[in-house]
C-alpha cells in the first residue's frame, strides 16, 4: 500500500501559512486574504466607504425592527421628550423654582432633551451592539465599526422628528431661531454624533470582553444626565469653573442647542470649543482602541 503524506498540522505557530486553492483562480480573479491586525490597527476609513451598502441596510434594518408590532409607532418620538420636559417643568420648574436664564421652563428643557434623547439612546444600543450582532461577526467578515455606526445612525430620524416637534413648540412661545444661529444646528447635530459614537465605541468594546459594561450603561447614562445642564442652567456655575465644565461634552451640545433656537444671550464659544475638542478626543481614541481589539470579537463574543 502507498504511503500517504502527513497531513499539516494546524497550530498558532503556522497559522499566518497560507495554503493554495483547490483550483487555480480564473484570470483577473483576486484572492483575498484576511489576517488579523497586530498592536495598533490603522482605522481603514476607505474600508467604511467600501462597505457602506452594509451600512445602509444595518441602518435600515433597525429603523424597521424598531416600531414593529407598536400600538402609537413613531410617535413614541415626540411622547419621549414631550412628557420628559413636561416632567421636568413641574418638579423642577414649578416646585424647586430652577432658574431657566429667561426661556420657558418646558421650552428650556425640550430645547436640551431633544439632542440628549438622541445621545443616551445611540449610547444604549451601541454599547451593546457587537454582543447583539453576535451571529454576524462570528459568520462572515465586514469592518465591525460599522455595527456601532449603524445603530447610533439609526436614531437620525428619530432625532430628526423631534427637532420639528421642538421648532413647534418654540413658535407656539411666540420664539423663532434667528437665520444667523440656525447655521450652527448641523455643526451641533454632528458633534452630537460624534460624542455618541465616541463613547458607543469604547463601552462596545469594552462590552465584548467585560459583560459587567451592559450593567453600568444604565448607571452611567443616568449619572452623565445629571451632570449635564438639562434641569438646570449652566450659568449657576460661576467662571472658570463654567468654561472648565465644558470637558463634559454634552454640555456644549446642550448650550450651544439653547443658544442657537431659543437663547438670548452671547453664545457660549469658549465651552462649545472645549466640548468639541473632547467628542473628536473621545470618537479618535475610541475607534482606535476598537481596531486594536477588533480582532478578538469572534473568538470572545
């Protein structure tokens, strides 16, 4: 009998070996091969770009799945803030007699939950979108950015409704945002995207190895809320510690959101530059410590 050849051994010292395909690729064909990064991995945005279809089906995906089998759908979007602020101008407006820097309490709330609502729900689903998309990861091969991405994505229209809803109600004040400071919402909407994904990124990492993560989000975010001046206004924190209070943030995002709609006073420049240099901080670091640990996903989830 013919001896046969010893079988190849699998083992981590071979594994970078590469073995040829049972039948030679056809001419022009390109093989692929993906092997995982070592120490710190580049970002490879083109590679966002070159899978951006997946983005927007994971994107349309959750806005599906999300209102499915709901009695009142989309409108739980305007109930959210609309009775969150409502809340909030009878204990804290009414009864603690907080100071709202001459805005309408409700109107002075609604104006700071609007963007907050979209944050706290885009950190919720993030933090624990890889252990949710388990059956993805483990299967088939794509940049994991994009499931973070997508699920705080998914909340655009969502944010999008609400900020109509908040335009409403400042009109029914007899207050319309002035052209000049309107110029400013998309620059505040996107620095609101990138705080959430700043810390989606890191707490969904974090999540995939130390389950513990999933429990503190809750705990966190309720933490983060009152550090932020929703119920309250920023200026009862006297100078320098209200520039200083910038490092949260959220606070120039909710500052810069009363200024720019319903504010009467000089725009807080110096906090909205300390909160944006933190969010591009926070979104950098945290996409690269994603990529670091990116290729342990499927081994660990």
């Amino acid at each position: 009998m013919r001896d046969l050849p010893n079988p190849t051994v699998f083992s981590p010292e071979n594994a970078s070996v590469t073995f040829p395909p049972a039948s030679a690729p056809e001419p022009g064909g390109v093989v692929t091969i993906i092997r995982p990064s070592m120490g710190w991995a580049p970002l490879k945005i083109r590679d966002l770009w070159a899978y951006r279809e997946l983005l927007y089906f994971l994107v349309w995906r959750d806005i599906k799945v999300r209102y499915r089998q709901t009695v009142i759908g989309a409108a739980w979007v305007i109930i959210q803030p609309l009775m969150t602020a409502a809340v909030f101008a009878v204990f804290f407006g009414h009864l603690a007699g907080i100071q709202s820097d001459g805005i309408p309490y409700p109107l002075f709330s609604l104006a700071a939950l609007v963007p907050w609502t979209f944050f706290a729900r885009g950190l919720a689903l993030s933090s624990n979108s890889l252990v949710a998309n388990t059956h993805l990861i483990t299967k088939i091969y794509f940049p994991r950015l994009l499931i973070p991405l997508a699920r705080i994505l998914g909340g655009l229209p969502d944010f999008a409704l609400s900020f109509l809803v908040l335009l409403a109600v400042a009109w029914s004040y007899g207050l319309w945002p002035r052209l000049a400071a309107t110029i400013l919402v998309p620059l505040l909407c996107l620095l609101t995207l990138c705080v959430a994904l700043g810390a989606g990124l890191w707490l969904s990492a974090l999540n995939s190895k130390y389950r513990d993560v999933d429990h503190a989000v809750p705990f966190l975010t309720q933490l983060w809320l009152f550090a932020t001046p929703i119920a309250y206004p920023s200026s009862l924190i006297h100078e320098p510690w209200r520039t200083l209070y910038g490092i949260n943030p959220m606070v120039g995002v909710v500052e810069g959101f009363r200024w720019a709609l319903v504010g009467r006073s000089e725009p807080p420049m110096a906090i909205m530059l300390i909160s944006a240099i933190v969010a591009f901080t926070m979104a950098t670091t945290g996409a690269l410590y994603f990529r670091r640990v990116e290729k342990t996903f499927a081994d660990i989830l």
